[in-house]
C-alpha cells in the first residue's frame, strides 16, 4: 500500500507540475549476490524509482529542491522503503569583480520503512555554509556543515554532527591539479534514559472489604547513559592529470585519525542504503589510496574505471574469530576494504520541450573485505543498469 500512495504522489507531481519545475525521473535496476556483506552470502535484486524536482524562480540565487526515491527488494518486499527530502540552495558571487563565491542550503529528509524494519527511520536535517576564494595563486575554499538526524525507533542512536573544512586547489601548465584538504569533525549522541530504583520500603494495608497485604513503596531516578561522543581529522590529498584531451586521471591519498580518547559503534545487519549503521565513519581510523580514470568517448558517452585500497583500525570493537567465537578473542578489529568499479554511461540530448535529455547508464562494483572478525570478512559484486529522463 505505501508503495502505491508513493508512486501516486511521483506521478500527481510529474504531470501537474510538470509546467513549473525542471526535473528528472529516473529508474534503476541491479543484482546484489551480497546484499547484507555477511560472510554468509544473499543475494537479491533491486529497484530504484526516484524523481527530482528543482524550481528557481527568475533572476533569483535561491534554487529549491525536493528529491524522492523508492527501493523496492524483489525477495523481501517487507524491506522495502522510501527517502523524501526537501530543501534549497543558495549560490552568489562577492568582493571585486565578483571573483569569490558563496554557497548556502539545507535540507530535511526522511526515510520511511515498512513497520518490521522501522527501526531504520529517521528525519534529519542538515544545513552548510561553503566559501570559494580565487586568490592570485589558487583557489581556496572552506566550510562548514551541521546535521542533526534523529531515529524514532533507536532513540540511542539519535546524533549531531559538525564538520569544518579547509582545501586548495591549484592548477599547472601541464594539465595537472593539486588539491589539498583537511577536515575535522564531531559526532554527539543522545544517549538513552534509565531509571535506578536508590530507595524502598514494605507496608502493610488493612481496610474494610479489603485483603491485607504488604506492598513496596520505593524511589526511583532517571539518569542519562552516555554514549561518548566522536571526533576525528581527516587530510586528502588529490593529483588530477590530464592524458588526453578527452582522458584524465586522478590519484588520491586519504588518513583518518580519531581524536576521542574513547570510542563508540553501531553494527547493523542490513547494509544496504545505511551505511552510517552498518559501520559508522566515526568508529575507525584509517588510510586509504583511490584513483579514477576518465575517458570521454564519442557520442556523448563516458567511461569511468577506478578503485581503493582502505585500511581501517577500529577504535573500540572487538573482533569475533568465528562464529562461536562469544568473547570477542580476536582484539582490536581490523579490515583492509578493497574495491574496483566500472561505469559507463551515455546522454542523449533530445532538446524537445517536453524531453531536454535521455541518459543511460551500467555498472558493476566489486568489494572484497578482509577483516580479523570472522562477521565482517565478505566479498560482495554489483551490478545494474538505469535510465534518467531530464525534462
């Protein structure tokens, strides 16, 4: 039933607005042979309905925005569930000649699941403040972003996140670009409220028409079982190079370092589309090396190649050796995530007033987890296909 009021609202907003927004819908479809990342393999395949809808009035720097999407699970439509978000974003030009930039917006979002999986629902909302600086040398940009998501059904879990970054940006005469980046963050939670019994008494009751007993008066108090809060550092940095002047290649150097003193995880037997559940990026310290290579080929079509290599130490979990392993004997859990893709992809532009482009696209994502812990040592192979329409 959610499923068909969802596809009726995409549809009343597709046709009745379809005069006063630009948009795009699009769908997509792909098999899992892992959908869990379980050392215990699932496979499943899903689907994706999502449509986006943008209207920035004229000669105005305020764009607003709503984007819905609907992930339908073929095995288990129990799983099956949807994500609303609506927001804008501001984008202006300052100072001397126009030269420097600003970027504003924010959002709220929800994701709605069916009642036996409700504990993944959230609202959230988020909100940045981004400035770019063309200075005589280079660009230098810098920010700041806040979200506050909150889980109805895992209060626990309910957080604040504040992240602050700097970065610069260079570019060569050789077709070569320098990015430089740090970023520092902080993750609070609610924590969860408890009650301890600190005082009690036996009485006894006598009464006309009444059987005598003894009952317990006692005191409780509430109390508030923290969960400790996160902090980290991140440094990034990217060399970009042209090959070609349809071919470029980039290579990327990334370190994690966790400031708290104390640390804190949340693992979740779903993967799909929750990461932060599954394995929060404030749990761990890490290092990783990425690259992409970029080819654009004729017709309007693009392939992407690239790839990492992600070690992670994790700052509080413990690693289980096997599956009867109870006591967690294995010590400080952690992984080397190793991953390749493929995409390629193609756009046909239409340029009719009811169809601006057409945009096709296939893919494939290979992973391969090795951890100390016997349930996060998995292997796990994507691929799909979509098409979008832009009107």
């Amino acid at each position: 039933m959610k499923s068909k009021i969802f596809l009726a609202v995409l549809y009343l907003f597709a046709n009745t607005l379809f005069a006063q927004f630009s948009k795009n819908i699009e769908i997509s479809s792909w098999y899992d042979d892992n959908l869990y990342r379980s050392p215990n393999p699932l496979a499943d395949v899903l689907t994706n309905l999502s449509i986006q809808l943008d209207y920035q009035p004229e000669n105005s720097a305020v764009k607003y925005y709503y984007n819905g999407s609907f992930y339908r699970y073929n095995e288990n439509a129990l799983r099956n569930f949807s994500l609303h978000g609506l927001g804008l974003n501001y984008a202006n030009s300052f100072g001397e000649e126009g030269k420097h930039m600003v970027y504003l917006g924010g959002d709220g979002t929800f994701r709605n699941n069916d009642e036996v999986y409700n504990y993944y629902d959230y609202n959230q909302l988020y909100g940045y403040a981004n400035f770019r600086f063309k200075l005589n040398r280079f660009f230098l940009k810098t920010g700041y972003s806040f979200r506050f998501r909150s889980y109805n059904n895992l209060p626990d879990l309910t957080n604040t996140r504040h992240i602050i970054f700097v970065q610069a940006n260079k570019s060569f005469p050789t077709r070569t670009t320098v990015i430089l980046e740090a970023d520092l963050g902080y993750k609070s939670f609610t924590g969860r409220e408890i009650y301890t019994t600190v005082s009690g008494e036996d009485s006894f009751v006598r009464g006309s028409g009444r059987i005598g007993g003894r009952f317990s008066t006692s005191q409780y108090v509430s109390s508030i079982a923290e969960i400790p809060s996160l902090s980290q550092a991140i440094i990034l940095a990217r060399v970009t190079q042209s090959l070609h002047q349809k071919l470029g290649l980039y290579v990327q150097y990334r370190r994690q370092f966790g400031l708290a003193t104390e640390g804190n995880y949340t693992n979740s037997e779903d993967y799909y589309q929750d990461e932060e559940l599954f394995d929060d990026p404030f749990s761990y310290a890490s290092e990783s090396i990425s690259t992409q290579l970029t080819w654009m080929l004729p017709r309007s079509t693009k392939l992407q190649i690239g790839g990492a290599l992600v070690g992670k130490e994790y700052l509080q979990e413990q690693a289980y050796v096997s599956a009867e392993d109870t006591l967690a004997t294995g010590g400080d859990r952690s992984d080397d995530y190793n991953s390749v893709y493929l995409n390629l992809s193609k756009t046909f532009n239409v340029n009719k007033s009811w169809l601006k482009s057409l945009y096709f696209s296939v893919y494939y994502n290979y992973i391969q987890n090795e951890s100390n812990s016997y349930w996060y040592d998995y292997k796990n192979a994507v691929s799909g296909a979509g098409i979008r329409w832009n009107f």
